[in-house]
C-alpha cells in the first residue's frame, strides 16, 4: 500500500494499492490496442466535447480540489486555487488546439517529375503517451500532459508523483465523467523506479512527457527504443538580474513572490538575485523586510503564503545547504525551521559561488543575494551554470533590458517580471541539461501528433 499524506503535518489522507508488473503489462496492451484500432480513433468533435465537459466539471470542483492540492502537496491555498484556475484554462486550450490541427498543401509541378500530382498533410496522434508527472503541482502538471493527449487523440498512462497522486485519480474520475471512454487514459501508481522506467522505456511507448530531476530523465532518455519521441522537463538555478534603473518599490513584490512562491518547490524559482552596487543596500533592506512578512504555516489557512516543503528529508537537506553556505562565509537573513516539514524563508547574502545554493536547484524557500558592479558582470554570472530555464531583469533602461534579453542563456526572458511567471499556452522549456523538447499545452499538442503526406496522381 501507498500512504499519502498531507504534506504540512503528515496526517493520513489515503492509503493506495500499488500497481504491479502485471497491471502494467496489462494496461500497456490496453493502450496498445486501443490505438491500433484506427477505426475506434476518437473524432476531433468527440475529442473537444469530452475537454469542453472536464473544463466545466473541474471548475464545479473548484474549490474540492484546491484543498486536496494544499493537503497532499503543501501549497498554501490561495496559491492552489489559482492552480486549478489554470488546469481549467489548460483544458479549455487544449480543447481550441483540436480546431487548429489541421495540415497544409505540399507544392507539387515545381519539377517535371511532379506535374500532375496534388499533395497534402495530415495530423494523426502519434501512437501511446508515457507520462512521468512531478509532485509540485500535483493537477496542473497532469493536465499539461492528459489535455493535449486527449487533443491529439492519443491513448495515455500517467504515473503520478507517488506522495502526490490524488488530484491526478481524481481528474481522471472527472474525465471519465466527462465521457472518455474506457482505456483511454489510465494511470498507473507505483512507487517502484523499475516499474517506471519499464513504462517509459517501453517499446510500445511512441512519446514520453517526463517531469522531473535531470539525473531520471536524461537517464530514461537514453534508454528510449529508436523512433520514441520525448519532452523533458528538469529545473534550473534561475537568474534574476535588478538593474541600478529599476523601481525598487514596485519591484520588490514580484522578486519575492519569485523566490518564494511554493516554498520555492518551482523548476524556475528565482534562486540567484544579481543587484547592481549602487541600490544593492536600499534593494536589501525593501526585499529583507518584505520577505521577514511572508505568513509561513499551514497551508489550509487563507493567510498562509508560504507552506511546507514535500518531505521531512527535503527539509533537512535544504537546512545542510544553507548551514554550507553560511559556514563558507554568507549572510543569513531570516530562515529557522518552524516545524518537520516546513523552513522559514531565508536570503542568503553573498554565498560562495560555488556552494549547492548558487549552483545547484535548491526546491526551498530560499534566495541568494549578489552584489554586481555592471549589467555584464550579472549576465555573465547568470550564463556561468550549465543549466538555462527561464531568467529575469528589472529595469527601466529599455537599452539594458533589449541587451539582456539578448544576451542572457535562458529560453526566456522576463523584463520587469519574476522568472517563475508562467502562461499554460506559452511555450516552456529548459536549455542544456535543464529540459528537452517544448511544453506548453499548444506545443506539446503538436508534440503528439505525427504529419502524414497524402500525394494524389491525377
């Protein structure tokens, strides 16, 4: 059995069987069939009524599941409503992908060889999705994989986070409410790491949405049969630049929310904040005293906006990196441990450029505090990692802002915005070992789907 349990104080939400060899065999020939029987293929009419019907369910629910999501994993409430908010619009977008998934003429009579000929594309789903999904954001992650799957009409099995697979079975009992027949989405719930790869590596398996660490993913990667498609999704030690141009009293409430939104438990949190020297004292002491007011608690109280991390042992491996850090000479402002599962947020001022915190995704409540002489020198720290998700710079300078836009390593660049800001329909995606392929519900829609060329000989 599979214990879930509420992230805050470990109190016992749910005990689940495990699935097994067998069920996974089983569910894999499930999937397989389904999608062989291109005459039972679900219509692009039937595909949009079911997303149309699981968006309206799912907003029914609203509330239901925004508590399950601070309960199993720890994110403070008024944060989870907004997450359901956005599994709603990630359904509806999957739902407006279907209307656009049509393909395009192919020139042909542009050599004497081809005269006569008329030739177009189509799109067809691109066979069983594997999906690996992550526990910080238990609904919204599996709709980023379940809606566009529906959208391109590919049968489906998700593995939920083990400490956190009860928004995901219960989104499946509304889409089966919805009107997803039967064996078209499954999941498969198992806390065994050979049983997972089994599912990912399967030679069935045509597309695998893995979210998660880069040491599992680049791990499954290479071992993927020839032909199966991938998206990976790791993390990163985002890069936050505040330009000496920028409006610190604006400013400061984005920086925060950046740093220490989730508890930091975000693959884009900002984790290093480069500030120019010449406001770097005034920036220290507006962002310190706003950070010293962040309500750290239960995540269940409307007031809390900052929760536990997922696990007692995340607590104790953050605590071992900021006790590092500050052993090799940082500035600790703020942080303590209010409980077993939960760290007070903390800002690391100056820590060793090479300790865990600066180089390493910490997945805590914490932010570390540079001082920069110039614009460059932030943009050359922030490129100095090999990983690159998202970055940010807060200016008034359109110049300065133009220029790092440029020159900064990241898959984008948020100007006057935090680096954890996110849309469901943009797309999203790691460089270097921080992730492989594009998410965002559009893009892996198309990501599913797989371009036949028809060619008609008049």
């Amino acid at each position: 059995m599979i214990d879930v349990v509420q992230a805050f104080d470990r109190e016992l939400i749910d005990q689940l069987p495990g699935h097994d060899r067998a069920d996974l065999e089983a569910k894999l020939v499930t999937a397989t069939r389904i999608f062989k029987d291109r005459g039972g293929w679900l219509k692009p009419y039937q595909r949009i009524e079911i997303l149309m019907k699981l968006a309206d369910l799912l907003g029914r629910d609203r509330e239901r599941f925004a508590r399950l999501i601070a309960r199993e994993g720890g994110k403070p409430l008024v944060d989870a409503l907004v997450e359901v908010d956005r599994a709603i619009n990630g359904i509806r977008s999957a739902m407006s992908c279907v209307h656009h998934m049509g393909g395009r003429e192919v020139p042909m009579g542009l050599t004497a060889a081809s005269t006569d000929r008329r030739a177009w594309t189509t799109a067809e789903p691109i066979g069983v999705v594997a999906a690996i999904a992550a526990f910080n954001h238990p609904l919204n992650l599996v709709v980023h994989q379940l809606a566009p799957a529906i959208a391109a009409g590919c049968p489906i099995i998700i593995k939920p986070a083990t400490a956190t697979p009860l928004n995901c079975l219960e989104l499946f009992k509304l889409a089966h409410e919805a009107g997803m027949p039967e064996g078209w989405i499954q999941t498969f719930v198992s806390s065994s790491r050979e049983l997972s790869e089994m599912l990912a590596t399967d030679a069935r398996i045509s597309f695998l949405s893995f979210i998660g660490s880069a040491k599992v993913g680049w791990y499954l990667r290479s071992k993927l049969p020839p032909g199966t498609r991938c998206a990976l999704e790791h993390g990163g030690v985002a890069p936050l630049i505040v330009d000496k141009s920028a409006d610190l009293a604006r400013f400061v409430e984005p920086i925060v929310k950046g740093g220490y939104y989730h508890a930091g438990q975000v693959c884009v949190s900002t984790q290093r904040i480069y500030v120019h020297e010449a406001i770097a004292n005034e920036f220290l002491e507006l962002f310190s005293s706003r950070v010293a007011q962040l309500v750290t608690g239960d995540p269940l109280s409307p007031q809390t906006e900052v929760g536990p991390l997922i696990q007692p042992a995340e607590v104790n491996r953050v605590s071992e990196w900021i006790d590092e850090a500050v052993g090799g000479g940082a500035r600790m402002i703020g942080g303590g441990r209010l409980s077993e599962t939960t760290l007070l947020p903390v800002i690391l001022v100056e820590p060793p450029k090479d300790s865990k915190v600066a180089t390493l995704e910490a997945f805590g409540p914490i932010t570390c505090l540079f001082t920069v002489r110039s614009l460059d020198e932030a943009i050359r720290y922030a490129n100095s990692l090999p990983v690159a998700f998202q970055s940010s710079i807060f200016t008034q300078d359109i110049h300065n802002a133009l220029h790092a836009a440029e020159a900064l390593d990241a898959s984008a660049v948020m100007i006057n915005d935090h680096t954890a800001f996110r849309t469901d329909w943009m797309p999203f995606a790691g460089r270097h070992s921080s992730g492989y392929g594009v998410g965002g519900i559009p893009y892996t829609t198309r990501e599913m789907s797989a371009e036949k060329m028809t060619v008609f000989r008049m």
